[in-house]
C-alpha cells in the first residue's frame, strides 16, 4: 500500500471548503452563473433573485480561475442563499463530471457547464467544511464510491469522451522525466542537495524505461479514475464526504485511486463495495498487480511534489515504489 503523499493539486488544509482566498483573478474572465440552471439545481418553486458577492478562491493546480458565488433566491415565504463554485475548469475535468453516470453524496453535483471563449467552465456546489488533510486516510466510503463508479466504466472506456485524458506510456514518461524531477528541484531549492532526492532522480530514470511498468498497463483494465484521491482533496462535509477537484481525472487502471492515499481500510472498504455491486470477489491476482502497478508508479509521480514538504515521506514513498516494482514483476511473471 502506498504512503501518504501529496498530489498535485494539494495546496494544504484550509479553514472552510478546499479553496483559499486568492489575491487576483488575472485576466481570464470568471465563469457565467446562469439562473436557469441554478434554478433546476435548486428544484421546487425556487426562484433566483439575484447574485451576491464572488469571492476569488485558490486551491487546485489545473483551475485557472475559481470563485465562490452567493446565490440569492426565493421559495415559498423564504428568502433564502446558498453558494456555488464557479471554475475555470479543464476539458477532461468538465467531461468526466458529466460523464461519472453513478450517483453518489461523495461525488460533487454538477449544477452547470460550458465552454466560451475564455475555455471550459463549471458550476458545483461549495461544500462546507475543512479538507481532511494530507497525511489523512479518505474514509471508507470514499474507496466504496469508486468501486462502484470503477465498476460503472469498467470495460465501457470507449463510450467515454475523448476529452479525458488517458494514462498511457506517454504519460508515464512525461510523469517521470518532466512532473516529478520538477518536483525534485523545487525540493531541492528548498531543502538543498540531499541524498534521498539524488536517489529519486536516480529511480524516476529507470523507471522511465522500466518495461514492467509499461505491461502493467497493457494487462490491467481501464476504466474512469478520480486520479488525484487524498486527504486534501476530501471535504469533511455532512452527510457525506466530498470527493472534489476532478482536474487530474483519467482513463486508466482503477487501483491508482486506491493505493494513492489508502491503507488496509480504504482497501478493505473497495473490495467489499465492489463485491457487492458485482455480485462476485475482485480479482485477487488483478487487485495485487494493479495496487502494486500503482503504488511504483502515484509514488513515482508524487516523490518530487512530496519532497517539497518533507524529505522523510519522500524516502519512504521511494521505496515503496521499488519495492513495489520487483512485487509488480513476481505477479506479472505468475500471470494466470
């Protein structure tokens, strides 16, 4: 299972909601609020009066604007508000929320989209309250929401938009030669030179070229991913946990949004999901290659942005990620 590492879209813990206040919007122009939609949103006989303060948020690496939006409307004898979260969002991020075909408290609502001339935008409601945290396991019912949404795409990725992006070879290689070293030299700017992130530059080469890697991906099925699952991107809202920011949403094996922040209950908590919703056990020689596939390569991609905070957890995530390489090679060499 892997260690608890930041992804890329983590910017820490914040008071209320995911986002921050952010000092400038720049010149890409906020996401619209249509009425219309708010109101189908809202249902019943709710009517919107008008919209209140927008307040400029930060938070996730692949947004280039968001905003927090008061709505004011009416029901009945109330005159009432609620917030939402406008984004600038990215093409896959828009195509996977509109695409995720299975309803659940953990997934976000998407109450709005469309693209203009500033690009691809979304509406979802803002959820209060503060992010789990980084070094967090996401609760059992965050691994039992994916089963399920896993299980939906399984076997049906060609009905996907072609807008979300896939993990491919392609994308491993830019993942080990471009995201992660980047990571490794904010490290070292920060930290200094240091022996565990040499070792890291040193494993993300291999990797690169490493062929076990590259059969993983050819023996392991895909299907719809979250792809950035951890604490910071899971609200600790009520009734029910919120999944959020989607930018990092991927066609690709299931077990990368298991093993990234989860431990033996976010493990435990998946397969009896999924036992459930299919009616059989999770392939135990699939589950073992895919969680050791992923957990060489989420501890891969993530070692350089985690090493940013802590050179400790970097250590830790580089070996596990080869550990897991020479597990995913025994498994791969026993292949039913």
């Amino acid at each position: 299972m892997a260690t608890m590492i930041l992804g890329p879209g983590g910017r820490g813990k914040t008071g209320v909601g995911r986002w921050t206040t952010a000092p400038t919007l720049g010149r890409v122009k906020p996401p619209p609020i249509r009425r219309e939609a708010i109101q189908n949103w809202l249902g019943g006989d709710a009517v919107v009066v008008g919209i209140g303060r927008r307040v400029a948020l930060t938070g996730g690496a692949t947004a280039r604007v968001i905003e927090r939006v008061e709505i004011l409307y009416r029901t009945g004898e109330c005159s009432c508000r609620v917030e939402v979260v406008a984004k600038r969002a990215t093409a896959g991020e828009v195509a996977a929320l509109s695409s995720l075909d299975v309803v659940d408290p953990v997934f976000p609502e998407l109450i709005d989209r469309g693209v203009d001339e500033d690009g691809p935008w979304i509406v979802v409601p803002f959820e209060v309250g503060g992010a789990i945290g980084w070094t967090v396991e996401p609760p059992g019912v965050v691994y039992a929401a994916l089963a399920r949404l896993h299980l939906r795409h399984l076997g049906r990725v060609d009905e996907l938009p072609a807008e979300i992006p896939k993990v491919d070879e392609q994308f491993l290689r830019s993942a080990f030669t471009g995201f992660a070293p980047g990571g490794i030299a904010k490290a070292v700017a920060r930290h200094g030179q240091h022996a565990v992130l040499d070792r890291a530059l040193e494993m993300l080469a291999r990797f690169a070229e490493e062929e076990r890697l590259l059969l993983g991906l050819e023996v392991l099925p895909a299907t719809l991913i979250h792809g950035d699952v951890y604490g910071d991107n899971v609200i600790a809202s009520e009734p029910s946990p919120r999944l959020i920011d989607w930018g990092s949403a991927r066609v690709g094996p299931g077990m990368l949004d298991v093993v990234m922040a989860g431990r033996r209950a976010g493990m435990a908590a998946y397969k009896e999901a999924w036992m459930k919703e299919a009616g059989t056990p999770i392939d135990e020689w699939l589950a073992a290659t895919g969680a050791a596939w992923a957990t060489a390569v989420s501890n891969a991609t993530f070692v350089g942005a985690t090493a940013e905070r802590s050179v400790e957890v970097a250590e830790l995530m580089v070996e596990e990620a080869e550990e897991a390489v020479e597990r995913l090679g025994e498994l791969l060499s026993r292949r039913p």
